[in-house]
C-alpha cells in the first residue's frame, strides 16, 4: 500500500504528540513537588527534604518557596499583583506545618523603598512602595502550586508597619503574631484568625530633656475598631535608619523601634529599641511593662522606671553607652541574648529563666568583632547546643556569619559567605544553617548551607533580588521556637 507524503507526516506528527504526551503523563517534573531521583544533584539535596524555604526579594517585589531538597522554586508571588508601585517585601516569618509541601501560612512586611541603602542605587524608588503586613498562603495540594495573599493585615487594623515580623511560641503559641516598625516606632499584635484582631499596639517616645523613654498603650478608634496608622502615617523619619543613625536622628523623638521576640517557655516579650540600646520586657497576659534591660557593656542591668500613668511606663535613662539591633532569645529560654553595634560591638548575655524579669542579670559578653565589623542578626538551633550571628559590615568590606558557644561565649566558627549577610535559620533538623547575603541590594547575591557541626558550606544557591530576609517553614510549634519567633 502506497502512503503519500502528506498521511506520512499526518502520522509521524500524531505518533510525536501521542509519544510526547505519554512521556509528559510520566515525567515527575511535571508534579507539584518534583522528584529529583536519578538528578546529579539528588544525592547532595535530598538530605534537605522538608525544608522549604521562604525568600523575600527586596529588590524583586516577590517572595518565593524554595523546596531545597530538589532544589527548586515551588511557587512565587509578586506584590505588583496587591497594587504596590515598586512594593520592598522586607521581614517574613512563617506558620508551622507538618507538611509543607501540601500547604502553610506566612506574615510578610513591606516597608517604602525611602532609605539611603536604596536610594544610593536607584533614586528613582525614593517615593514610591508602601508599609504593608500581609498575612499569606502557600497552597501545594494541587497540580499547579500558588502564593496568594489571605489578609491585608495593614487595612484590616488600620495600622502598617514595616519592619520585623515574629509568631508567637510556649505559652503565646497558636495565638499571635508581632509586627514592629522603626519608623513610627510601634508594635501591633494580632491574632493569627485570617480577619485579624488587635490583641495590643504599644508606641515608644523619647523625651531627650529628662532623658526618659515613655512605652505606652494605643488604641483603635471606638467607633471604626481601627487605628488611624495607614502607609506613611506616624513616621518620625523618612526611612528606615542604617545602623549609625542612631546617634543623629531626624526627630528627637524617635528610638527605632525594631521588633518584638517571644520567650520561649514564659509568658514574657521583648520590645526591641535600637536607639537607646535597650529591650522592655513586657508580661503577655496583661501586656504590662515589667522591665527595660539596658544592654551595654558597662550599663546596668535594667533602667529604673520612674512612673506608671494609665497605660503609659515611663523609665530614666541617663545615658546610652551603644545602641543595639536585633535581639532574642535561646530556644531554651535560658539565655537572652542582643546585639550592641555602632559603638559597641559585642553582644550581651543575660540569664532570663527566672519570670521576674526584673531579676535577669548580665553573665557575659561575646566579644572580638573590633569596629569593623557589627553583630546584628541572630539564629537558633532546637537544641540550644549554638548560636548563629550576622556580622555585618560596609562596602567594600562583606561582613560574615559566625557560631557562638553558649558555654563558653567564644566565636569558635566565621564564614564569608558573601556581601552584605543577613538572617541565619534552621533546617528542620536542626542540623544544618541557612544564610541569604544581598550584595547591598545590587551586587552578589544567594544563599549558603552549613552543617551546623562540622562548620562545612555544604551548598550554596543564587538568589536574585536581594534577599534581606529568610526563613524555614518549621514543622511544629516547638520547631518554631528556633524560628522567627524567638529571635530575629
């Protein structure tokens, strides 16, 4: 039988799809979670299966799931979609859930792009972006993974704030979420219902005359149930300070409010203040001021309150020897732990087992980064067997991320991991370190895995954008505590 040229190519075309389209019905890429066996890079990755990895780009609009045991990108999501006109997606925590690759809930916040770090490399930004806090979620059930945003937190309590995001763990467990902002130097907790409630606001003033700093109470309007906090509104300052500025800000008034950590086994929380390089310890049940710990080297203990009025805890402070930035403590709660920089650079030590916080007491500092070079972020491990820090630097210098013995107090590991470090976390074993450096927003960019143990950069993946921020989805409540909750 004779076959034309055209039935010919009719019936090859037909068997190439047919064929195509079996092997598509076959090939695992085309699943929802890849399986990587038989990849070169299997054997390497596969130790890192169920961490997924959340990646907020500060320069990329975006926040990406990385399943690092392929490794690949699970889904993404760009905040151009919530209408921000070049939307900074700044600080991100993430929800527990025993299985992330079927799905989990994250928080992130935006912050507007008006500060000098990005000024310098694109000032065509300076007036655009928003404060924003969105709650979030990662849906993997389906042939087609998705980020898509649950709540606006922001417009939902009328309050926006930009800075770091932190869930609550022990005794404040599967009940709130903290947002804190530098720029008004406010702190929201809500609970984590996908429609919000505030639970409390406070707002932190200094008054340079009697050199007090004022911690107090807000409140929604009565009529609306919301605060009158939107984008732009309440800034003391224009952006959000670079470490240094500290010592001249705009508003006399402004203390740099950085965020908020849960203890993990008391009902207590941390209330960060960069300016005055102090934390005020405030109880969870009454929300009540119970301490400021001043955290210098050379400073005592804690300031003294001078009064309480309504809602408002007024404590001296007469001098400032360092401010600090960033602070939190062990997953065992025995030690709390903050960073000093600008003027000094080590980071204090404090007992906080005892539920009076009035009682914490200074056992020791780490020290040895000389000037150059500023603690800043800090990562748990489970075990509280180490403790991570950011060392940070600027240009040209990189900066890098050093392991501390609590036992000791002593730097016993450092990697260059690359310019511009930020945030350290955990695998959810424990066994391995992850860390984003951003290139200072231009530059070099990815992200590192240490063994937590042998010290060995064990894979290292590019990441552009500018990751300021990063975090592992834990896979409980308890695997939370050496995630974004503790410490930031």
């Amino acid at each position: 039988m004779s076959i034309s040229r055209r039935n010919f190519m009719k019936g090859a075309m037909a068997a190439g799809v047919a064929g195509t389209a079996g092997s598509f019905a076959m090939n695992p890429a085309m699943a929802a979670v890849h399986d990587a066996t038989g990849e070169r890079q299997h054997d390497l990755f596969k130790q890192f299966k169920d961490n997924v990895i959340l990646l907020p780009g500060k320069y990329s609009g975006s926040v990406s799931a990385l399943d690092l045991s392929v490794p690949e990108t699970l889904a993404w999501y760009n905040f151009g979609l919530a209408g921000i006109d070049m939307p900074i997606p700044h600080h991100i925590a993430a929800m527990p859930s025993a299985d992330p690759y079927q799905g989990f809930d994250f928080y992130q916040t935006m912050q507007p792009p008006a500060a000098p770090y990005v000024n310098e490399n694109s000032p065509e930004w300076r007036d655009r972006g928003a404060f924003k806090m969105f709650k979030m979620r990662y849906d993997g059930s389906g042939k087609q993974n998705k980020i898509s945003i649950v709540n606006d937190v922001s417009e939902t309590t009328g309050m926006a704030l930009g800075v770091h995001v932190s869930i609550g763990v022990g005794p404040n467990a599967n009940k709130y979420v903290a947002f804190a902002d530098g720029q008004k130097d406010m702190v929201l907790i809500t609970d984590i219902s996908d429609n919000p409630k505030t639970v409390k606001a406070f707002r932190v003033d200094y008054d340079p005359v009697a050199r007090q700093v004022n911690i107090s109470h807000v409140f929604p309007d009565q009529s609306t149930g919301k605060f009158d906090y939107l984008d732009r509104k309440g800034m003391k300052t224009s952006h959000e300070a670079m470490l240094g500025e500290e010592l001249m800000p705009a508003d006399p008034t402004a203390v740099f409010v950085d965020a908020f950590t849960w203890h993990p086994e008391l009902p207590l929380g941390a209330i960060l203040i960069r300016r005055l390089g102090c934390c005020a310890i405030v109880d969870t049940n009454t929300w009540e001021v119970k301490a400021m710990l001043s955290t210098g080297k050379g400073a005592p203990d804690n300031f003294p309150l001078v009064k309480q009025q309504g809602y408002t805890w007024t404590y001296s402070v007469p001098s400032v020897l360092t401010p600090l930035h960033e602070a939190g403590f062990m997953t065992s709660g025995e030690y709390f732990l903050a960073c000093n920089n600008v003027l000094q650079n080590n980071i204090a030590v404090y007992r906080s087992e005892d539920p009076d916080p009035m009682k914490w007491k200074k056992e020791a500092f780490v020290e040895g980064f000389g000037r150059k070079y500023l603690p800043l972020h800090m990562g748990n491990v489970p075990d509280s067997r180490w403790a991570f820090f950011t060392i940070w630097a600027r240009k040209p210098h990189n900066g890098y991320i050093c392991k501390v013995d609590p036992k000791t107090w002593k730097v016993v590991a450092k990697w260059d991991t690359g310019p511009d470090p930020h945030t350290c976390d955990c695998t959810v074993d424990g066994q391995f370190i992850t860390t984003v450096y951003s290139g200072h927003q231009a530059g070099q960019s990815g992200m590192v895995v240490i063994h937590a143990d042998t010290d060995e950069i064990v894979a290292r993946l590019p990441n552009p954008g500018g990751m300021h921020d990063h975090v592992v989805v834990p896979e409980s409540w308890e695997g939370l505590k050496s995630s974004r909750s503790t410490s930031v």
